[in-house]
C-alpha cells in the first residue's frame, strides 16, 4: 500500500462489516474500562484486511479489549502485543482473557526497544500507549524502516499539538473523526449497554501509509520544536 484512500476504505466497508461483527460478536461487552472502541478498531480491520499481514504489532494492551478483537479479526496472522506494566489487575485480565489464542504473544516491557527488534516487512501496527509525541517518534522510528505497511496511532484529537504536527508535516495521513467514517460508530451502539451520552471518549486514530513523507532527521526537528511549542501552549 502505497497511499489510504479514503473513498476506497468507505466503499469495501460494507462488504467487511458483517465479517467483523461477527469475529467480535462472542466477546462480551467490558463497559466502562476505556479502550479502543470497536468502531475504531472496525476502521483497523477496513484498513487492514485487505493487506492481509502476517504479522500484528500492538503497543499498549491493558486489560487487552483491542488485543482481542485483533486475536479475533485476523486468526492467520501472528498478533505481537507489547506491554510496559506488568503484575498489575490489568495485565492479569488481559493475559487471562488471550490463553485461548495460540497466535498471540504477550510482551512485556517498552514498545520503543521492543518493537523495533520485531518489526518484519509489511506488519500492521497499533500504537495505543505511549501516546502524544512519544508515539509519534515512536511511529517515526518505525514507518523509518520503510517495513510497516500502515500504523495506526490512538488519541490524536483534534486541537492538539501531535495532530496539528501530523496535519501539517503528513500529506497522507488520515483520521478517524473524519466525517465518512461517522457512521461507523453504530457499532458501539450495539455493543455497549451503557445510554448514549455515557458513551464518550473517543480517542481518534491517526492511520499513517508506508514510509515517511520528509527525511527522518526533519520530521524528529520539527517534532522537537512542536512538543516545545504543545507544551508552552
Ligand atoms: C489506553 S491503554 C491501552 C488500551 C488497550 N489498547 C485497549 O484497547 O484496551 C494504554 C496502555 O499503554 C501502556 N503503555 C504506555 N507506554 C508504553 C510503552 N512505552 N510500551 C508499552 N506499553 C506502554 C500503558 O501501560 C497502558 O496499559
């Protein structure tokens, strides 16, 4: 893949939907703990299946509600999860709730030293933890390698310092507060009980394509000076 379109994304949707709906459909809902909501991660499965990768990497699992529906949605791929917290209530009902999937490795430790070591050519990529321009040089360093086929980054609303840095510096990048994918968000609708208003908090993802779109040593100086810049806002 070589640039998203997001026309092509919204048109294939439809057909994969029913797909998706019914890889999470056994998963029971976990209301109230946060986490990438499921029609952010359908917006994952509408980027990524068509790239079928036979390798997944997560950054930052928790109690691993979006490592789930990844074990779910892509049985054939190897899914790699990194973690920094372990012992914790989290990482316990995570690894309890994973047991099942033979396909899916449980790291422990920083996804900035580890996934780099694991990235193979044509993995999809998840960054949820660390966040802000961490993730961002995170993304970096990784899209750096020219490996990656597309990575996703969560919590980039709109009005912070690491969006506008992306709106600015990545021609192609896309953003899953976009109008078009709007209508996706009846999925939650169905699987959280809670009314409507208490469904909040939706973290955004940024999807970068392949490669970067300014040399490495540029893209590291502006970020420098736009976290300097976040900061002092
Ligand atoms: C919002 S939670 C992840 C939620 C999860 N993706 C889900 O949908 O349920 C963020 C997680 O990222 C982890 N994290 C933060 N920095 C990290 C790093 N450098 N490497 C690995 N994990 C990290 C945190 O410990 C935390 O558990």
């Amino acid at each position: 893949m070589t640039a998203l379109s997001k026309e092509a994304l919204v048109a294939r949707a439809d057909e994969l939907l029913p797909q998706f709906e019914a890889a999470v459909a056994d998963i029971p809902p976990e209301a109230g703990f946060g986490g990438v909501w499921e029609s952010e991660m359908f917006l994952f499965y509408a980027v990524v299946r068509p790239l079928a990768p036979k390798q997944i990497l997560e950054s930052g699992r928790a109690r691993g509600k979006s490592t789930l529906m990844l074990a779910k949605c892509f049985p054939d791929a190897r899914i790699v999860s990194v973690e920094l917290d372990r012992d914790t209530e989290n990482a316990r009902a995570a690894e309890a709730k994973l047991k099942p999937h033979a396909h899916v490795d449980l790291l422990y430790g920083d996804s900035r030293a580890l996934m780099l070591q694991g990235l193979q050519h044509g993995d999809a990529v998840l960054i949820d933890g660390p966040k802000d321009f961490r993730a961002m040089k995170l993304a970096v360093d990784l899209l750096a390698t020219g490996k990656p086929s597309v990575v996703f980054v969560h919590d980039f609303p709109k009005g912070s310092g690491v969006r506008c840095f992306a709106e600015k510096n990545w021609p192609g990048v896309l953003f899953g507060d976009d109008p078009a994918f709007a209508k996706f968000r009846a999925i939650d609708a169905a699987r959280d009980p809670r009314p409507a208003d208490a469904r909040k908090g939706y973290g955004v993802f940024a999807i970068f394509p392949p490669g970067l779109p300014q040399p490495k040593w540029r893209l590291r100086l502006k970020m420098f000076f736009a976290e300097i810049f976040s900061a002092f806002r």
